[in-house]
C-alpha cells in the first residue's frame, strides 16, 4: 500500500501498522507521529495500523530560538 510520509510516497505492506514504517525509517528517537493529523501515543505505534492513502508525519523537536 502506498502512504505519505512527510510529504513523500512510500510503499508499505498491507496492513503494516506505525510501528512497522519507524522501523523501516530506521527513525532515531525522539520523534512523535501524526497520521492523518491525529498525535499517536508511541505506546500505541504497534496496534495503530495504517491505511493506503494515509498522510504521516514523523517529527523530530528542533532546539534553540
């Protein structure tokens, strides 16, 4: 299935869930994830399951001012 991930087309398996996408980003903490503009819980990254068409968004916090 095919998702948006930070504004880029990514190519996941049916049924991969939040949890399978930051392991195949190799994304390096901390982050947070947004999908479809909704914050989802790092506890709950292994059940959240992603749909095609979803738009993610992995953010890392930027320091300084």
């Amino acid at each position: 299935m095919n998702v948006t991930v930070n504004q880029k087309n990514i190519d996941l398996p049916d049924n991969a869930t939040v949890a399978d996408l930051v392991a195949q980003m190799q994304a390096k903490p901390p982050f947070a994830v947004a999908v479809n503009l909704q914050f989802v819980p790092k506890a709950r990254y292994a059940q959240h399951a992603l749909a095609a068409g979803d738009a993610v968004e992995v953010i890392a916090p930027v320091t300084g001012g």
